[in-house]
C-alpha cells in the first residue's frame, strides 16, 4: 500500500510545484512559506482528506456538504 502512495506522489509532485509557482506568480498563493512546506501541506492534507471521505457514512447530500468544507479548507491554508 505504501509503494502505491508513493508511486501516486511521485507523479503528482510535478504538477503540484507548477501549480504552487503558478499560484504565486499570480498572487493566489502565499509566498511567505517555503514551497517545499507548501506541497507538503497539499500532499498531507490531501491524504487526510481522502481517508476521511472514504471512510465515512453519510448520505449524498451531506457528502456535498463536506467536500464543499475541505475544499474552502485547503483554498484557506494556502491563500496569501
């Protein structure tokens, strides 16, 4: 299991330091941490995040809720 994370970070890594420089060029991401922070927290909370959606029961609507929460979560974390 843990080979497969790390094969799925291997190939996310790329996009997701293009993605961080991107959003601070632009000024949508905050500069004001280091970048390799900044993706650590994205990988993390990623993980987090998927193992709690996947793990809870709960009806459509509710799961709308809540996907809705993480992501304004993860918009908050890294905004400048």
């Amino acid at each position: 299991m843990r080979a497969a994370e790390e094969e799925a970070e291997q190939a996310t890594l790329p996009w997701l330091m293009e993605a961080v420089a991107a959003g601070q060029r632009i000024g949508a991401v905050r500069t004001d941490l280091p970048d390799e922070l900044l993706i650590a927290l994205a990988l993390g909370m990623g993980q987090a995040m998927d193992t709690w959606l996947i793990t809870r029961r709960s009806g459509e609507r509710d799961l709308a809720d809540a996907v809705h929460a993480l992501i304004d979560m993860m918009r908050r974390a890294f905004q400048p």
